[in-house]
C-alpha cells in the first residue's frame, strides 16, 4: 500500500475551551502513541484527513505523519465522531514499524452479480463484513475480494475461498461462512374470522352459553319466590275443618 502523507502539529494539552477553538478552525485534535515512545498530542486538518478516509486505502490506510522536523509511520487506530454532525472530533494514531506484522480489519468487496439473485430471486446476505488479518503494514489490502459470480440459491462462500494478496494471513475459522444467498419465504396472513366480510351481523353467543344463563337467572329467580311461598303459606291462618253433620 501506498504510503500518505499528512502534516500535523503537536499541542500542548490545553483546555476544553482551546479544543473547541481549534475544531471552528477546521482543525482535529488527535494523539500519537505506540511502537515504544512516548505518547503525544497533536492536531491535523479536518479536510486533509477526510480525503484520507476516503481513497482507497481508508481507514487502512499507511500515514506518513510529519511533525516538525519528525516523521512516524502511523496508523488510524480509532476515530471520534460528532453524534448529529459526524464531524471529526478526536483521532488516535498508533505507530508501527514497517518491518513487523500487524493485525487489522479488512472490509469484504463483492464483485460480480449472483444467479441465485439475478434469476432464482434469492437474497444475498452477508454474515460477515470484514476479516481480521495479519500482515506487513505495506501489504495490508484496501479490500478482500469476494467473487459471487457463481452463487446459486443456498450457496455461500467460506473464508478459506477468498483470495488473498502474497503476505496477508486471514486470522479466522477457515470454514466459517462469509456470504451466501439465501431463499425468501413469503407469509401470507389469513384474515381474522372475526372481521371477515364488512356488514355481516354480529355472531351471537352459542346457545348452550345463552340457555345456561337464562336457567341460572330462572333458578336465581325461582329460589327467592319459593323461599317466600314458603313463608306466606307458614304466616297465613290454618282453614278449619268443616264438620259432617249428625247422624250421618
């Protein structure tokens, strides 16, 4: 890879009111560490490294970082960003020595169009969108290539399948599955019973429901006028016995 260079200036560590100063300026806070010196704080421009994330190297890419009379072979190790604006807030640059291996993310690029999808109506899916790899800061790859020419519906490719530049080691399952094209099922929801046909009546209550609730308002009802049959009958004076006549 191409190395990019990106002047800077070192800063003394200041105030949150220096740093918001700097930022209206268009300039980026960042710090510099690793590679066993000592860290320090710097700023660059916001425009300058915009452009570098986006060519081709990205956020892989090898910076030659100048500073003063010093220069440092730098990597971006991590990026800070405004949450609304995404503007650059704060940068981390880790040093590294171009005759010694690094790990690095490397982002998955498909190439080619997928039968599976073109004609089968398949989905491509991806299960993985970078690998880890191991390598010389020189050699590290913009991107992995990942060829789908050939994916039929419920085929996938594995990381073993990817082809590598010379140097570049994957540090991942040889097997695992990076991209496939799956098959979409399509649901269909069947309407409510209840909701079927607008207008119908309203269905009515089963009629064992609608009958055990007149008998139990009978028997409700039918217990009290007993009970009070009952009393009536226990309250009203007895009939006296009609006598037979005599001498019959």
């Amino acid at each position: 890879m191409k190395e990019i260079v990106l002047e800077a200036q070192a800063r003394p560590a200041g105030k949150k009111s220096a740093v918001k100063a700097m930022r209206a300026k268009g300039e980026v806070p960042g710090i510099a560490y690793g590679d066993k010196d000592k860290p320090f704080s710097l700023t660059v421009n916001e425009k300058s490294m915009q452009a570098i994330l986006h060519s081709k190297g990205g956020r892989n890419a090898l910076i030659n970082l100048k500073v003063g009379d010093s220069s440092h072979a730098v990597l971006i190790k991590e990026i800070q960003r405004h949450p609304i604006t995404r503007a650059l807030q704060h940068i981390d640059f880790q040093r590294i020595s171009l005759k010694q291996k690094i790990e690095t993310k490397v982002p998955i690029h498909v190439t080619g169009e997928s039968p599976g999808v073109k004609l089968g109506g398949g989905v491509l899916e991806f299960l993985v969108r970078e690998i880890r790899v191991r390598c010389l800061p020189t050699e590290i790859p913009a991107s992995v290539d990942a060829d789908i020419s050939n994916l039929q519906l419920n085929q996938g490719i594995r990381a073993k399948e990817l082809k590598l530049p010379q140097g570049v080691e994957i540090l991942m399952d040889a097997e695992s599955v990076i991209i496939h094209v799956i098959t979409v099922h399509i649901v269909e929801e069947t309407p409510a019973a209840t909701a079927a046909v607008p207008g119908a009546a309203t269905p009515t209550e089963p009629e064992v429901i609608k009958k055990g609730k007149v008998e139990e308002g009978a028997e409700g009802a039918a217990a009290p006028a007993a009970a009070g049959d009952k009393k009536a009958a226990a309250a009203a004076p007895a009939k006296p016995e009609a006598k037979k006549p005599e001498g019959k």
